[in-house]
C-alpha cells in the first residue's frame, strides 16, 4: 500500500526536484523535508498545500491515493482554478463502500502521524 512520504517522494521526482530543492521552496531543513517522505511526520496542511502546488498533485491525491471524486490521477490541469468533482456524502455507518472504509482508515493513519508530530 503506498503512503503520504512514498507519494510525495514518487511526484517529487517525477517532477525533477531534489529534497534539499523542495525543502528550501517549503522553507525547512531537508531533514524535516525527508521526514515527510519517510512518513516520520505528517506535513502541517499549510505545507500540504504548499507541496500540492509546487508538485502539480492535489493534496487529496497526496493524502489518500485518489481525488474526492475517486480517481486515482494526479491533478494534470496547468489550471489554477482547476477543483476536484463531487464531495463526500454523509452516509450511515453501514454504507460506506469497501474503497470508502479503506480511505477512512488511510485518513485515521494521517491523523495519528500528524499527533505524533506535535
């Protein structure tokens, strides 16, 4: 299963940058900017933001491996008014789908390393 650090560190070089390149647009040390890649700490959402820009990805993409609308695609819109389509719906507990469990739970991993940050 791939992570936030192996999805930030699969567009980081497909987009040609280093990590000491990334860690300076980010305005941090490349250590705190590795630690991101080797998901030993969870980028704050400003930086997540700041990463889904410089990287052309959406942080959706970053954070669960797919787009609120369920692609598994980065964002290739050079538009910067470019949205994802459609947004969650509230569901009862016994209709999430198989795919919406999994997100769930990719989404319950960020938040633990994110706690273990601070």
């Amino acid at each position: 299963m791939s992570t936030l650090g192996s999805r930030i560190k699969e567009y980081r070089t497909k987009r040609g940058f280093t990590q000491s390149q990334m860690a300076n647009k980010l305005g941090m040390t490349e250590a705190n900017f590795s630690s991101y890649e080797r998901d030993k700490s969870a980028p704050p959402s400003d930086k997540l933001s700041q990463l889904s820009t410089i990287l052309n990805v959406s942080a959706d993409y970053l954070l669960f491996g797919k787009n609120c609308d369920g692609r598994f695609a980065n964002m290739e819109s050079n538009d910067p008014n470019h949205e994802s389509k459609g947004s969650p719906e509230k569901k009862d507990d016994d209709e999430w789908t198989k795919d919406e469990l999994q997100e769930i739970e990719q989404f319950k991993e960020f938040i633990r390393m994110k706690k273990k940050t601070k």
